[in-house]
C-alpha cells in the first residue's frame, strides 16, 4: 500500500475578527468572510487534488479554522493542533486521514540550551522556548506498521522591529534584530532534533520516522542541517550509497529529488526559494517513491511583510511525498 505524506504553509489562515472588532495589524485575521470562505475553498480543491494521508500544516490560526477546512474537504478527516502560537496566533497542525495517537506537543528547547537573546532588553528579551511550538503525532497507516510524524515552523528570516515595524533606517538595530531571528531558528532547529532524536530511540534503521514543516531556510543552510543528525550521507552525496553507524539516529532531506526535478517552494523577491522539506528516517528510504512541490505555477511574494500580495491560497506550495509501505 502507498501513503502520501506532506508539508504546506497555509499563510495566515485564520477567520475575520468579529463584526465591529477593530483592526489589529499584530493579530492574524482575514480580512471580511467572503475573502475567507475563499480561501478555505481554495485551500480545500489543492488538498482534494493531492489526496494526502497525512498533511502537516503551519500558519494555522484556531481549531476553528481548521475545522472549516475539513468541512470542506470530502472523506473524513483527524487533526491535532499545537497548543502554542506565536504573538499573531499562527501555530503548526496536523491533517490526517487516520487516526492520530500519541499527540505531543514541543515548545521549550533542549536541556543544557540556555535561554537565547530575541529582544533588546524587558521582559521578554530572553526566552527559553520555540515561538511556534512544534508537534509530533503517531498514526498507523497498516497493522503493526507505526509511522512517527513531526511537524515545526521556524523562525523566519522576516526581521520585526520595534513598533510592530518591518523596515527600519538604523542599520545596527537592523543587524541586531537579524541575529536575534537567527540564534531562535537556531535553538529552534535544536529542539526539533531533540524531538526527532525522542521519536527514533537510536533505532531509524527500523522506525519510520518523519519530521516536516517550514523550515524558513534551504536544504544546505547551517539551521537545517542540524535535523539530519550524523554528516556525510545526505542524499546526492558520495556517502549515500555507503551504510554506517549514523543510519539509525540520521534524518535524509528529500529537497534534492525536488530540485533534480527544478522544483521550489516559492519565489520571494524574485529568488526560488525550497523551504518547506520532508525528512526520512533511514528505514523509510527503501519505501520512498516520488516527492513533489505539488504546484503548476509556484507562488510569488513581492516583499517581505506579513500577507505580502502574491497569487493564489497560499504563499508556499506544498510539498508532498509517496512511499509504498
């Protein structure tokens, strides 16, 4: 049997703000319903179209907006949420058409990763945790054939500088603000290895293990390459073809099947940009079929600023992945 598994940032998914509310620029929210209901039809014909067991999601604003999206999605759907957004209410969730078990959710960092830097200074200058808690679910696609699923978004490198501003005249605030995005999606990096390293147990040569979602960076960026474990044996790389001791704690990126392909993610600012990756443990390798970005025309974003304009449901393509189990 085959299963289909994949990634899609779903950008700002979240319903309009109650008639009469006032506009709240630091808050996700659509911008009246019928820009909503739009989106969730447009959202609900990609996903009907790429037919995915299991779809980790990220920019998800509520359980309610979630669950318009299965309305509209014809079968019958199980999803999980991260109980921990970030200040926009945007969160990371899962989509599947089998049941969920074991639903963790992930949001301080790694023990011994001391608190890291991502203010100039007051209360919130430091943190010790991710700011789009990650999660991890377990589903069994056939009897006795478990199947672990993490899903994260990291920090991107949209800088945000005082005043909820996105732009800024001061070019030491700019290189300050820039470091303090990247020690988070650093230290973020970090806690997702430690969750992948909870769910392979040491043994990726005979648990299924995969971990999905924005990574805000490409397959070779120093962020990314903390998910893989062991070096040296990536995919497309000389030491492929030759097993060793890594193999049971090692993650494999399928970016580079997509780029052999010319597919991305997305162009921002005119730069194709793969971002969003699926990663195998070692066991699942052998069962890997095909990868694609699942997109004729890939999204285009003009700038960099929260529901920058571009055309489509989203600003990413999904990213989605065949194996025969």
């Amino acid at each position: 049997m085959s299963i289909i598994i994949g990634t899609w940032n779903v950008e700002n998914f979240c319903r309009p703000l109650p008639a009469g509310s006032p506009p709240d620029p630091t808050k996700c929210a659509a911008k009246d319903q019928p820009t909503y209901d739009a989106k969730v039809a447009a959202l609900a014909e990609v996903i009907t179209g790429l037919a995915p067991d299991l779809l980790g999601l990220q920019e998800v604003g509520s359980q309610e907006a979630l669950d318009d999206l299965v309305a509209a999605l014809p079968g019958s759907w199980h999803t999980a949420l991260s109980d921990h957004p970030d200040p926009r209410g945007i969160r990371v969730g899962v989509l599947s058409r089998l049941p969920l078990l074991d639903v963790q959710q992930r949001k301080a960092f790694p023990d011994h990763l001391r608190p890291i830097q991502v203010a100039d200074d007051g209360d919130e200058a430091l943190t010790a945790e991710m700011g789009r808690g990650g999660l991890a679910v377990r589903v069994e696609p056939a009897p006795g054939k478990s199947l672990q699923v993490a899903v994260c978004h990291l920090k991107s490198k949209l800088l945000t500088f005082p005043d909820n501003q996105h732009s800024t005249h001061d070019e030491r605030l700019r290189a300050r603000v820039a470091a303090y995005a990247l020690f988070r999606r650093t230290a973020e990096a970090a806690a997702m290895r430690d969750l992948a390293d909870e769910l392979l147990q040491g043994d990726g040569k005979n648990r299924d293990v995969i971990v999905l979602g924005d990574f805000n960076d490409d397959w070779q960026a120093a962020t990314t390459q903390m998910l893989y474990g062991p070096p040296g044996s990536q995919i497309g790389t000389g030491g492929f073809t030759h097993p060793d001791q890594g193999d049971a704690t090692r993650l494999w990126n399928l970016a580079p099947h997509i780029l052999e392909q010319g597919g991305f993610s997305r162009v921002f600012e005119g730069q194709h940009e793969l971002i969003d990756h699926i990663m195998i443990s070692h066991s699942l390798l052998a069962t890997f079929q095909s990868v694609t970005t699942g997109a004729a025309e890939l999204p285009t974003v003009i700038e960099a600023r929260p529901a920058a304009p571009h055309a489509g449901p989203s600003d990413h393509s999904p990213v989605v992945a065949t194996f025969e189990l």
